[in-house]
C-alpha cells in the first residue's frame, strides 16, 4: 500500500519524463553544443533533484529508512539552484547573447555563495544568533533565506530578459517563438518556486512542464502558432456559449408557447431545435471566426481579386520607383503590411554561359542588392557573396524565405556576419525571389504585418504567385533602366566629344597660326637678309663701295639674322619648358635691377613712341632667390608688350609690393610674396582672352594683321613671350595673370599683369646658407 503513496507515483512519472526529454536532447542534430550541455544539465538536475524527493518520500512512507533526510532535503535545495542558474543561462543561449550576463552572475553567486557558507558552516558560527531588536535568528534558517534570494536574482534576470527580447522582436515568428520561451520561464519561475514551498506534485509537473516546452522551443523549428490556437479557442468558446444558450432558450421558449397545445412533446421540440442546430453551427462558426479575425487582425483579402488587380496594375510600368510603389502597395492594400520593398539582384562575377545559368552550376563573384523602397522605411544596399548558403537557397529552391527561416535553419548557420547583419538591419519577415529564364533577378521584400499575424501559408503561396507575376514587370523595368543608364552615358560621352571637337579646332587653329606667325615672322627678317644681301652684291659689282655704306648695310643684315635668332631661341625655350630642361640659376636677386634693366632694354622704343614708363616702390622690396636673366627676359617681354599695345604717348606704370597671403589653414604661417604690377594705358583684353594669351602661339586677333616689329603699336611676335613668362615665374613658385576690363582699341582701358613671388624662399635659402 505504502507504494501507492500519490506524491511518489507523481514523482516516478516525472522522472521518466525527464528521462525521455533527456533523450531527445542527446539525440537531437538541431541543438548546438553549448545548447545541449544546459540542456542536458537542467534534466540531470532535475532528475537528481526528483530522485532525493522520491528517498525522502520512501523514508517518509517506511519503505527505507536509515536515510539522513537532512542531507537529501539539502541536495533538493542545491538541485533547484543548480536549475535556476542553468536555465538563466540557457535562456542566454536561446537570445543568442554572446556575453555571460556577468551583473547578473556576480549578484547572484554573492548570495548563493553567503547562503552556501551559512548551510554548510564551515568556520563554525553559532546555530542561532541575535543582531538586532532582541530578534532571534535561526542559523539554517538565514541560510535558506539567502540562498532562495539567490535563486530569486537568477530567476529575475531569466525573466528580465526574456521580456526584453520580446518587446525587442517585430517578427511574429520570433515572437511566437519567444511566446513559447516566455511560458517556459513562467512555468520554470512557478515551479521551482512551490518546490522551495514543499509542494511536490503540483511543482514536479510544472517543473517536467517547464524543462519539456524550452527543450520543444529549442528544438522544434516550426512551433504551433499561439496566436492561432487562441483565436480558435476564442471563437469555440464562442460558439459553445451561442449553440447552449439558442438550445436552452429555444427550448423554453418552445415550453412557453406550445405546452397548452394538443400533442406537444417537448422531446420532439429538443430534436428539432437540435437539428436547426446542427444546420446552423458550420455557417455560424465561419460567421464568428470571420468576426474574431476581423477584430483581432483587421481585413482579410480575397486572393483572386488581389491577383488580378496586380496583374493589370503592374503590366505597363517601365518606371522602377514606380513598379516597386505599386507592387508593395497592393501587397499592403492585401496584408496591410509595414514596409517592403522590390530589390533588384545584379550578378557582379565570371560571365554567364548558357552552362552557368543552372541554378545548380557552381559561381564565384557576388550578387548585388539594391533595395527599392515601396512603401515605409528606406533599405539599406547590400552584397551577398555568390557561395553564400542565402543565394544556394535562393537559386535552387524557388520559394519564399523567411527571416525566421534564416535566423533557425541549420543551412543557415555558415551565413557570414556581415551578410547576416545586413539581413538584420533590413527587418523583413519575407523574402520572394523573382526569377527570370532561370536567373534570381530580384526579390519582393516584405516587413511584417501590422497586425502582428505572421504569413500564413496561403499567404506566402498568393505572395509567391505576385512574384512569378512581377518577374516580366521587372525585367522590362530593369531593361528600361539601362536604356536610361546607357542614354545619359552616351549623353556624356557625346558633350565631352563636342568638348574635345572644340578644343580639337582650336588646336588646329593654333597649329595653322602657327605656321602663319612662324612664316609671316620669319619671313620679314629673312626678305631683309636676303635683299640687303643683294643690294651688297649689286653696289659691290657696279660701284666701289664705301666703308660707311658696307657697315650699315651689314648692320641691317645683323639686326635681321638676330630677329631670327630671337624667334627660334624663343621656340626653343618654350620647348625646353615643356620638357622641362630650362636651366634655372638659384641666386638672390635685387628686383629693381631687374626691372631697371628691363627699362633700359626698351629706352629706345619708349622714347620713339612716346611713353612714359614709371616704377614705384621697386627699390624698397627685399631680394628674392631666383634667376635675375630670366626674371629680367619676364619683365622686359612684358614691358615690351606694353609698348606695343598702348598708343603713341601713353603710359606704363610699375607698382612694387609685399603682400601676405593666407592659405585658409589657420595651423601654417601665411606665405609672403612681392607682387609686381606692370600696367599700361593700351588697347587692353577682352575677358575671354585673359587665360588664352598664356597658350603657346595664341595671339589675340587675326595673327596676319598684325604688324611685325617688337616696338610698333600692336606689333605682335610668335606668341610665345607670355608662355615663356609663365613658365619662368612659375619655376620660381610664383604666379602671374593678366587683368584688364576688355578690349577696346578706341578707349584704351589698358591692362595690368601680376607677377607673384614667394618670400619665404628667399629667408629659408638664406638661413640654409648660413647653416651652411
Ligand atoms: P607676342 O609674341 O605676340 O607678344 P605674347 O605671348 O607675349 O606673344 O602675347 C600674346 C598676346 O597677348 C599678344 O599677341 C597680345 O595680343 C596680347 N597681349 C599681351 N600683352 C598685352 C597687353 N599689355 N595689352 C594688350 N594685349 C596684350
């Protein structure tokens, strides 16, 4: 009889169903290691802990004795804070936390560790002691006290995080899922805490309960739909409660009005209100559960009428923006959904053959995403490398994918961080690959429902319909894109032709001034060589010729031959600054002598025509380092410039000065330079010219009516002096520009150059030589 004892039977079957649940843990391929260690734990736990309750219990009924039942009433307790401690753990494995959750830990070791002591007594304290107000403390007592708030910091948190986790989660399969882990840990909390309270039958089986559902939640990848079942049991509930009260209250009504009626039987009137009944319940029950889903998860849609609306919706769009608006707004008009989008798939690898278009053959490279926003939040882009298991799935299978399918599946786990973090952050609960001839273009990419229902199959089997619809749509689309892309590329391509077609006939016009300055130029000295020449030979042959006659005449042909001289070292030089060879003296330089002699080169022209040439503010300015031939070929092929663009009797100022110039980086000192003006009272330049006149032989006008002489009113050279300046100026780390408010050969409004030179170079040469 003793054996009959119902606390001990509960206790046997219990620890058989931990024996099974153990089982399946050991046996199952879904779990990882780690899962499996807890798991398995928590069984061994809880069996050990069964076990010292069914002793106690044998001891307690006489069928052994001889037990010291204060050590087995101990391990109970050591059992259940061994569970509590592995569940909290286990549901860290479950959230994927990777850290150990050591606030908690440190919290709730400290008082299982101060109760452990207290328990086990192992420096001896008192079995009671008094602290405060007279109180009596029992010893075991405290121990027991602390060591169920340890249990309770370690539940605590179990709880804590679990509801974290769900607030955190907006996928209803994830919910669903953490619905199941939420009960698990009610039931763990519940039982272990009436097992603390000694009582055995109820807590045992909340306690199988508990470790029975978590090993299911971790195991089972499709879990039954909570949310479902509770709209079922809703509406049966319903129903039971409609069909009792239409029995009863036909039936009394029924009482009421036909009993004084001849023949009544009111076993007759209960089977025909029976059979109404039974007519009535299957539209009834559709009629309660269309009511409930409307009240619980909004409209529902009917998938033909959604079918062809999308299919004459989306026939005619080419426009991208416009299809995915389309697209996931009729998705949305159906579902009522939060967001989505229509990402297109382009393949960015080896070049696809015909043998490389089976969803079977092997790639490298990686496929891009670009998500297409339809409706609600913006998508971030994406790449997915084309070994990825996501792209296998997606290529092989045909079939919509849902996040929870990659958060769970095993296929899933070799997914690589970075993929799975840009999966994450899209917050899609659907993925519906679009396919053409055989190739993933594209996906539909739904966000959950706002209702929180998850897609149901005849959903996701509508969704995956609306996809192979959209596959011609997108196609079109895509194509239509590329037309644009490959217009606006060629619109480009044909601006920067017409760019290269301008300049192309500039240069051409250049190269044709050119052989026109080079001919016209050389030509005048050449004609002057060649005819003095004659006229030599000619006195020479007819008259005695005087010495006077000869060295003038032979002074003409000087002049003429250093002409041409002139033109070809300018043409050489321009030549030797583009390669880059023109050799540069480093030496200080005294920029009034400079200017001075450049003056004094031209004093014979300037008093021909005229001009009044002053300098100001020259002679004031510090030496800089450079080369003083060069810097004087500058300013005298600037002055002579000026001479022949001003009119007779016109005038040319020369203006000195310091300047600073700050180069917006507060960190560096300001750079100093001299600027040195050259203005004249001229013909000035037209604002376009400004840049042009430093372009090797450019040569404002028509080169041809230009007169040649390097003093005559706008007499013009090979269009080469500036080139040279600039070269020579910018050699020296400085710059030079020209500034005149146009061309105006009647007003003369005159032009004025810059000649820019750095300071800095100067002192730090300087303090380099004396280092030196
Ligand atoms: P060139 O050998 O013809 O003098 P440059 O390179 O020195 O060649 O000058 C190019 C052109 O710039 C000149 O032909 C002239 O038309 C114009 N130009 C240069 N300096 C002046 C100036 N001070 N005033 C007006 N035009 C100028």
């Amino acid at each position: 009889m003793q054996f009959a004892d119902p606390a001990l039977i509960v206790l046997f079957l219990v620890e058989i169903g931990h024996l099974i649940t153990l089982y399946a843990v050991l046996r199952s391929r879904r779990l990882n290691e780690h899962a499996v260690r807890l798991l398995g734990g928590l069984c061994l736990a809880a069996l050990g802990w069964g076990v010292s309750q069914m002793l106690l219990r044998m001891q307690l009924v006489g069928i052994v004795n001889n037990l010291d039942a204060y050590v087995l009433s101990r391990y109970g307790v050591y059992g259940l804070l061994i569970m509590a401690v592995l569940f909290f753990q286990l549901t860290r494995c479950y959230e994927r936390k990777e850290d150990y959750g050591l606030k908690w830990w440190g919290i709730g070791a400290a008082f299982l560790l101060v109760g452990l002591l207290l328990y086990l007594n192992p420096f001896s304290w008192p079995d009671t002691f008094l602290p405060l107000g007279g109180y009596v403390f029992v010893r075991w007592l405290v121990a027991f006290g602390v060591l169920v708030i340890g249990w309770g910091v370690f539940s605590i948190a179990s709880i804590r995080s679990t509801i974290i986790t769900y607030r955190r989660t907006s996928s209803p399969l994830h919910r669903n899922r953490n619905k199941y882990w939420a009960l698990a840990v009610i039931l763990a909390v519940s039982s272990q805490g009436l097992l603390l309270g000694q009582k055995i039958i109820i807590g045992s089986l909340l306690q199988l309960l508990f470790i029975a559902i978590a090993t299911c939640t971790l195991l089972t990848y499709a879990l039954p739909d909570l949310r479902l079942a509770a709209r079922r049991t809703v509406s049966y509930l319903i129903m039971t409660i409609l069909t009792t009260c239409i029995y009863t209250g036909g039936y009394f009504a029924a009482q009421a009005f036909f009993q004084s009626e001849p023949g009544y039987n009111p076993i007759t009137a209960g089977v025909i209100l029976a059979l109404a009944l039974a007519t009535l319940f299957n539209p009834l029950l559709n009629l309660v559960q269309r009511f409930i889903n409307r009240v619980i998860s909004g409209s529902r849609y009917d998938p033909n009428q959604t079918l062809s609306e999308y299919s004459l919706s989306i026939s005619n769009i080419l426009d991208m923006e416009l299809l995915a608006t389309v697209v996931v707004g009729l998705i949305s008009e159906a579902m009522e959904i939060t967001h989505g989008a229509l990402v297109t798939i382009q393949y960015e690898g080896q070049n696809l053959g015909p043998a490389n278009l089976s969803p079977e053959s092997e790639r490298s490279g990686t496929y891009r995403f670009r998500p297409i926003t339809g409706m609600g939040q913006e998508l971030p882009e994406g790449s997915i490398s084309a070994n990825s298991p996501l792209i296998l799935s997606l290529r092989r299978e045909r079939t919509p994918l849902t996040q929870y399918d990659i958060d769970l599946q095993p296929r899933f786990h070799a997914l690589p961080p970075a993929e799975r973090a840009w999966l994450s952050s899209l917050n899609v609960d659907v993925y519906l690959p679009i396919y053409a001839k055989d190739e993933l273009i594209g996906l539909l990419a739904l966000g959950p429902k706002i209702s929180g229902d998850r897609y149901y199959s005849e959903d996701l089997g509508l969704l995956k319909t609306l996809a192979d619809q959209t596959a011609v749509a997108l196609e079109n689309a895509r194509l239509y894109e590329n037309l644009k892309q490959r217009n606006a590329e060629n619109e480009r391509l044909n601006a920067e032709l017409k760019k290269a077609n301008v300049e192309l006939s500039r240069l051409d016009q250049a190269k044709s001034d050119f052989i026109n300055i080079a001919s016209h130029e050389l030509r005048t000295p050449l004609t002057q060589v060649i005819g003095f020449n004659d006229i030599l030979v000619e006195i020479i042959n007819t008259d005695p010729i005087e010495k006077n006659q000869a060295l003038q005449m032979t002074e003409s042909v000087r002049r003429a031959a250093w002409r041409l001289e002139e033109i070809v070292e300018s043409m050489f030089e321009v030549t030797r600054l583009d390669t880059r060879t023109l050799d540069m003296a480093r030496m200080p330089v005294i920029l009034a002598e400079v200017v001075n002699t450049a003056i004094e080169n031209w004093s014979q022209g300037i008093n021909e025509r005229q001009l009044t040439v002053t300098a100001q503010g020259i002679s004031g300015l510090p030496p800089i380092i450079g080369d003083p031939r060069r810097l004087t070929q500058v300013f005298s092929h600037l002055l002579q410039n000026a001479i022949k663009s001003t009119p007779n009797g016109g005038q040319i100022r020369i203006i000195g000065q310091m300047v600073d110039s700050s180069n917006g980086n507060g960190n560096q000192p300001s750079q100093r330079y001299v600027d040195i003006t050259v203005e004249d009272t001229g013909i000035g330049i037209a604002a376009e010219e400004l840049e042009r006149i430093f372009e090797k032989f450019y040569r404002v006008g028509n080169v041809l009516l230009h007169s040649t002489g390097s003093t005559k009113f706008k007499g013009a050279g090979p269009g080469l002096g500036l080139t040279i300046a600039r070269g020579i100026i910018e050699t020296h780390g400085g710059r030079i520009w020209a500034e005149s408010p146009g061309y105006d050969e009647e007003n003369c409004p005159g032009t004025k150059f810059h000649v820019l030179l750095p300071l800095n170079s100067v002192e730090e040469e300087n303090t380099q030589l004396q280092q030196a």
